[in-house]
C-alpha cells in the first residue's frame, strides 16, 4: 500500500551508497531515508553531494520570492521546476502549452541573471511587450536594467560596446546578424522564437554560434546519434527555449541535443480550459451573420480569426458588419501592432480580426488574459497548396503519403517516398542548391501530374474522408485543416492569471463539413487529451454559466468553485529499465522532449494537468563484490551480501564490481553509480517517483536497489508494474501504485548467492581439471533449488527412532520403513542382542 515502508528483514552492504560521501552504508540506513554514520551533522553542512542540492533548492527558493515580488504572484508548480533548473544552471526547454507563463519565466531568467542576456521573441510586438515588462519589473524593484531592442538602429549600432544588460530581438534579426551577436558574449539565451531555428541546421547553427559554441563543436555534434555517453560542451550561455510549434528536423534535433543537453518539440497538453463550439451554416451569407450574432451576445473583448482560404475580402467585409452593428473593430494590419493590442489593452476596441495563420503575430503572440474573452473562428483554418505550386520535397512526400492509399499499382509511390524521406525537410531553396534533389523533385511533379490526370482517380479520392481535394478552374488543390493554428487560436482566451488558468469560449463558424469533420480527426491525434466530440454544439451551451466562468476566472480573487480558479500540476518520473522502452512509453502521450542529465537520457512529455519524465537504468545497477567475504557475503557471525555499483568496460562489455579490478582491467570503464548520481538533482522537480522495472525478481531487486539509493532525497517512491507496453496499460499502471515485494527481492539475492557460493567454486574446479581458465559453471540455481527441494522433502519424510543403551553406550536406530518398526516396536521386550563378529569398512558418501 502506498505510504507502507520497506520492511526492514533485508539488510545488504551498499559499498558507495552513501548519497553524500559516496561511502559504504546498510541498506536499513537507506531504507530510513538516511546517510552513513561518517557524514555527520558538521560534514553535511559542508563537503559532499548533498549540500550542493541544498544550496540550489535554497536559490531556488530565492528566485521565487523575487519572481513574486515582480509578478505579483507566486510561481505555479511548473515554474517552480523550471527555477530549478535555472538555478543549476541548466539548459532546457519549457516544456508547457500556450498560454502557461513560459514567455514571462524566460523574461524573469533574463531579468536575473548577470552579465548579458539575449531574448529571442517572434515578433516586433512581442519586443515591445517584452521591453515594456522588463521595465515595469525594474520600476518595481528599483533595480536599473539597460535594456537595448532591435526596433532601434541606435540600439543596434551598441551592440559591439557591450553596454547593456539584455537585447530584445527578432529571429529574423539574429540571423541577419549572428557574427555581431556571436561577439557579444551572452551569458544567457532566452529563445522564444524557437520555431525560427529548426526549419534547418544551418538556423540552428547560427543560434549555436551565438550561444558560445566553435564550428568544430558544431561539425562533432553533427556526427553519430545523440546519446546519454556524450558529454555536453561547455559554454558561456545557459539556454532557455520555450515549446515549439513545428517538428525539429532530425539534424536540428541532433544539434540541440548533442550540444544544450535537450531538445524541442511541439506539445500537446490537456491543460487549456476552452469549451469548443462548433457551428454549421449553410452559405458564405451566413459565417458572416453568425460571427456578427456571436460578438453581439457576448459582452466581453474577443478576436476572429478569419480561414485564410477566405483571404482579405472576406476579412474587410467581417469588419464592416461588425461596424455596422456597433461594435468597434479593427483589422489586425491596419495598423501597427504595438497600437493595436494597446488599443484593444485599454477597452477601445471590442474586437480584433485576424487571419487564421499559426505565423500571424496576433494569433502567435497576444497575451492579454484580462481581454480576450473569446475566440470566433470564421471557416476551418488550414492550409491549401495546388498541384502546380508543389515544389519542395517535404509536400511531395506529404501529398504522396495521403494519396497511396487510393493507387492500384503501389510500388513507383513507394520508391519515391522512399526517396524523398531522407529531403522531407528541406525548404525549396535547399533543394535548388543539389542538383540530384532537384532532378528528384521535377521527377515526382511528373509522376503526380500524370496521376491526377485520371478523373476516376480524383473522383474516388474527392469521396473519402481522409484527402481534402478543392477543384478550381480545372486545377487540382490538397488541403489540411490546420490543427496547432485553431488550438494556438483559440488559447488567447485561457491564460494564466496569477495562479489560475482563465476560462474561454472557442466558436468555429464553418460551412465545409468535410473540413470540420477533418479538423476533429486531426485534433484528437494531435492533442489526445481532447474529448472524442472535441466541439459541442452551440444549442447545448450553458451561456449564463459560460459568462459566469468568464468573470469569475478573472476575477483579482476568484471564488474557489470558479472553473479553472487554480493551477493543479503534478510532475512525476517513471524509472523503467530498457531505454527503447522509456522512449516508446514517452510516445504514447505526444511528442517527447529529450533532456540529458550526465548519463540519464530522460523523455519528458506534457499529459494533462502532468509532466511525464521516463529514464531508463539500463538493467542492474549493483552486483556483489568478489573480494570481501566469501565471494562477497560476510560470514562473520551472520550472513551479509556486499554490493557495489557495476563497472562496465565499453569496448568489450566485461562487468566488474571491485574498482582496483576495473582500474587495471579497463581504466576507461562506466560506472552504473553515475546513474544514481545524475538523477538525485531530478529528485528535487518530481512529487513523485514511480519504479516500472520488468514484474519479476530480477526487476524487483532493480526496483529495491533504485528506491533506496533514492530515498533519502525523496519520500514519495512507489513500484508499479505493467505486463504489456500498451497505452492502456501504462495508464493503469501509473494509477496503481504500491511498495517493492521483499520477498522477490529477498529470492533473487538468494539465486544470486548461489550463482557465487556454487558456481564461482565449481567453476575454479572446472579451471584445474580441464586447464581451461575460460570455463565456466553457468548458471546453479536450478540444480541447487533441486538439491533445496531434495532436502525439504527428506525433512518432511517420517521415519522411525528407537533410542535405547547398551551397558552404558547411548545408541540410535532410524528406520525409514514404518511397517518394520512399528512391528519391532511390539516385540521390543522380546529383543536379544547377540555378538556376531566385527569388521571395519569405509563406506562411500
């Protein structure tokens, strides 16, 4: 049952288990949550692993009290991590949906930190917003900041002197300018314009130079996979990047990884508290009708975003409706953006109409939780491209894809996605400048025009559900309803607002049903968390308790029954033993974030209201010592096995336990204790620790071994155990939660006992006889639980023993047969004992 201790029946030696000195201790020390008798009250204040913890717990603790002082309110969990982390100094990714509070942590880090800092944002107005708070936080604190922005040629033309604490930027900018930036020396980044940096490798390098990093740094990490061996070079700037929206290219990924220590990836999370109307109309009249009748009833700030296939026209049209109706509105182009969100800040605008673009900065970048109420989307957003326009590799194979299924003669397609997999990302500037790709691209335009050219084809693919096929003018479009462009949308209206997630209303206005039904399908796989019906019909809303939540969540102090009155987060990391297996458990719920902590991979994913962190051990991490005790179990006066960490050799695989041994055997080896090592400061995030090793004895003892070296940093450890790797089952996993079986633990140090007593003995045996130090007795458990199992049923057996005296000798006579003695016992009086000679023999065992 969760809460219940270990129990205390098992005691081993842990050579270098102590979690400060790296000493010997017991486990009943561990299991107490302790460390070893050596590391006193004086020596924890002072030397070993424990007080560096403290002391970042205890920075931490700061930058939290000042992030209240600045902000006005205190950090919410998922930032009290992310202060963590900012504490150590680490690099990572804010891994967190829309509208969470990463923008204003990564301006706060900015704020803090010493020497100079970069900031990284999206658009123009999101430096000015970025400024503007920068400086409202130094008015607070009467701290001065010289903040410089690239809006500014005089700012830009200081960027050479240094003399300045942060510069506020575009993406576009940095790239235009990364040998100035690279010169400038930043201490830390704060990149919220990640998506800028991962459509190439040579974006991301560019951002790699800036953060400190040498071309031969760069040209390394391009080499091999990333992996947990590789150490992370060292640079001058800590990194700070927000989510992305788009996919990093496989060599982006390589680069983030191999050189920060973490990657990026889009996230999809159930933490957005937005109820999704959907509403069907019948003619282009009526989208413009509805969005007016919508806006109307509503008496709160809200935005349009307008399906960009409607383009401008329709855009202008909405805005004089809205005009005529009285309610003032405005184009979000018409004017400059910082004007126009300071309009729509002070209440002198009601609306703002924006395209349904994921780019557009109004629909990327407003943060106004107080305003934006609502959300009205006029039509689908998605995106179209027709045949002719397909240039780059990446829609080809895209197109290819969606269309395979409708082919009767599969294998060309197959070959050409086969092909165009390893140019999927390039842009199509990318692939002009290698003439193979190019003559690859000409080739597949070819082989799609001829295939769309058959009228039975387009016919059966117009029909399905799953290909969205728009014909015009005798021209052939593929169109994909824009999923991340509606939940990006649509999330301007919940935001975070001191501790609590504000609530809003998301209406989709749509005439092409086939669209919308495509949207739902698109939105479910890339946002699980999402109800099976993601939108509910406008006739079944509450609008009296929808206003209700509106105001309430917006309140300055919100009532504690208001729908999304307060933040709840839980963060939790899953201990499994395979690294496959954590990656693949990690996929199930999205797009994982990789994180690399020393030697710990880790696989960092959003679920809703959770952050999911999975390691994988690897398999064991201690074994018994070969040179203590009788083949490392003390025999003095009682049994007591000694263990200590694995050493594993590289380059042949040889496993030692004794460090002198690994010295002289293989002085480069790895050591499973640096595992331990590297995941105790992950301790400090996590609420709790669930240990998934495999459900059998040799995974149980994993599970012991882990749960103790970490317990004494964290009380809230837990085994659970799945028998499939399914979705399913590991969410039943994770809400099953109970303590390691002592018993199983208990049998495999039994069977790993006897693999040392009898078979390291019978194998030396082996060695002399055949004269074959290679020679090995293998594995001993079954023939000794045979001679266990002999044994027992001997001592169960009844036999029969006659105790009796001849002159003054004690003697003894056992009688397996039962029938004899019970008839010598009855003639017992009768017994006469006569001398009949005397011999002496040796008798075989």
């Amino acid at each position: 049952m969760p809460g219940e201790q270990l129990s205390p029946a098992l005691e081993v030696q842990f050579q270098s288990g102590c979690p400060n000195c790296g000493g010997p201790i017991s486990s009943l020390r561990l299991e107490q949550g302790l460390w070893c008798p050596a590391c006193g009250k004086t020596r924890l204040e002072q030397e070993g692993r424990l007080p560096e913890l403290w002391r970042t717990a205890q920075h931490a603790h700061h930058l939290g009290q000042v992030f209240s002082r600045l902000t006005g309110r205190a950090p919410w969990q998922l930032q009290q991590v992310w202060l963590l982390r900012l504490a150590r100094g680490e690099s990572f990714a804010t891994t967190a949906p829309t509208g969470l509070g990463k923008t204003t942590f990564g301006l706060f880090a900015a704020w803090m930190a010493g020497g100079r800092r970069l900031v990284v944002v999206p658009t123009r107005l999101l430096v000015v917003q970025a400024r503007q708070r920068l400086a409202e936080w130094s008015r607070r604190s009467g701290k001065e900041l010289v903040v410089l922005t690239s809006l500014e040629e005089e700012d830009a033309r200081k960027l050479p002197d240094g003399q300045f604490d942060v510069f506020v930027t575009t993406g576009q900018f940095l790239h235009r300018n990364v040998d100035v930036l690279a010169g400038a020396g930043f201490g830390l980044i704060f990149l919220d314009d990640v998506d800028s940096f991962l459509k190439s490798h040579f974006s991301a390098e560019k951002l790699l130079r800036v953060a400190g990093f040498s071309q031969q740094e760069i040209a390394s990490a391009h080499r091999g996979p990333a992996d947990a061996g590789r150490p992370v070079p060292t640079t001058t700037a800590q990194v700070i990047a927000s989510s992305a929206t788009l996919k990093p290219r496989p060599l982006v990924l390589r680069l983030f990884v191999n050189l920060l220590g973490f990657s990026v990836q889009p996230v999809s999370s159930g933490l957005r508290n937005v109820q999704d109307v959907g509403v069907p109309v019948d003619s282009p009249e009526q989208l413009l009708e509805k969005a007016v009748e919508l806006a109307g009833r509503l008496p709160t700030q809200g935005m349009v975003f307008v399906s960009q296939s409607l383009g401008r026209p329709v855009r202008e049209a909405l805005k004089a409706r809205f005009l005529q109706a009285g309610l003032n509105a405005a184009l979000a182009d018409e004017q400059r953006a910082e004007t126009l969100v300071e309009r729509f800040r002070r209440g002198e605008l009601r609306l703002i109409v924006a395209p349904a673009s994921p780019t557009h900065p109004v629909l990327r970048g407003l943060d106004l939780p107080r305003n934006v109420t609502y959300t009205i989307f006029l039509e689908v957003p998605k995106r179209e491209v027709f045949l002719e326009e397909i240039r780059s590799p990446g829609q080809q194979y895209q197109v290819l894809a969606a269309l395979l299924r409708f082919l009767e003669e599969k294998g060309p397609a197959r070959n050409y996605l086969r092909l165009l997999r390893r140019y999927r990302y390039w842009t199509v500037e990318t692939a002009a400048r290698h003439p193979e790709v190019s003559r690859l691209v000409a080739e597949v335009n070819a082989y799609l025009q001829n295939l769309l050219s058959d009228a039975d084809l387009v016919r059966r693919i117009g029909q399905s559900r799953e290909v969205l096929l728009r014909l015009e003018e005798g021209r052939i479009g593929f169109v994909w309803p824009d999923a991340a462009a509606y939940i990006q949308g649509s999330g301007r209206s919940s935001r975070i607002l001191g501790n609590r997630l504000t609530f809003g209303l998301s209406f989709l206005i749509y005439q092409d049903e086939k669209a919308f039904a495509a949207l739902q399908r698109r939105l479910r796989i890339a946002f699980p968390f999402l109800d099976s019906e993601v939108f509910q019909p406008l006739e079944s809303l509450d609008w009296q308790q929808a206003l209700a939540a509106i105001e309430q969540t917006r309140r300055e102090s919100p009532p504690a029954q208001a729908a999304g009155a307060t933040l709840q987060y839980r963060t939790t990391l899953l201990l499994v033993e395979s690294p496959s297996k954590a990656r693949t458990i990690a996929g199930f719920f999205g797009q994982p974030v990789l994180r690399r902590l020393g030697t710990a991979l880790l696989y960092e994913v959003a679920l809703p209201g959770e952050t999911l962190t999975v390691a994988a051990s690897l398999g064991h991490l201690y074994d018994l010592v070969t040179l203590q005790g009788f083949f490392g179990v003390q025999v003095s006066g009682r049994f007591l096995p000694v263990y200590d960490s694995l050493k594993i050799c590289p380059d042949s695989g040889e496993k030692f336990t004794d460090r002198d041994i690994a010295r002289q055997r293989c002085p480069d080896f790895q050591d499973r204790q640096r595992f331990v090592e590297h995941v105790r400061p992950l301790l400090q995030e996590m609420d709790q620790v669930l240990i998934a090793t495999d459900p059998d004895a040799e995974g149980e003892k994993i599970a012991w071994d882990l749960s103790l070296m970490l317990r004494p940093l964290h009380r809230e450890i837990y085994r659970v155990a799945f028998h499939e790797v399914t979705p399913q089952a590991i969410r039943r996993a994770l809400n099953e939660k109970q303590q390691v079986q002592t018993s199983l633990v208990a049998a495999q140090l039994v069977r790993r006992i006897a693999d040392r007593w009898v078979g390291f003995t019978l194998s030396q045996h082996l060695w002399q006889v055949f004269q074959r130090p290679f020679f090995s007795a293998g594995r001993v458990q079954t023939p000794v639980l045979g001679w266990v199992i002999e044994r027992n049923a001997r001592r169960r057996q009844k036999v029969a023993l006659f105790y009796y005296r001849l002159n003054d000798f004690p003697l003894e006579l056992r009688l397996e047969d039962l029938d004899l003695a019970e008839r010598l016992a009855g003639a017992w009086e009768r017994v006469e004992v006569r001398f009949v000679g005397e011999a002496l023999r040796e008798q075989a065992p």
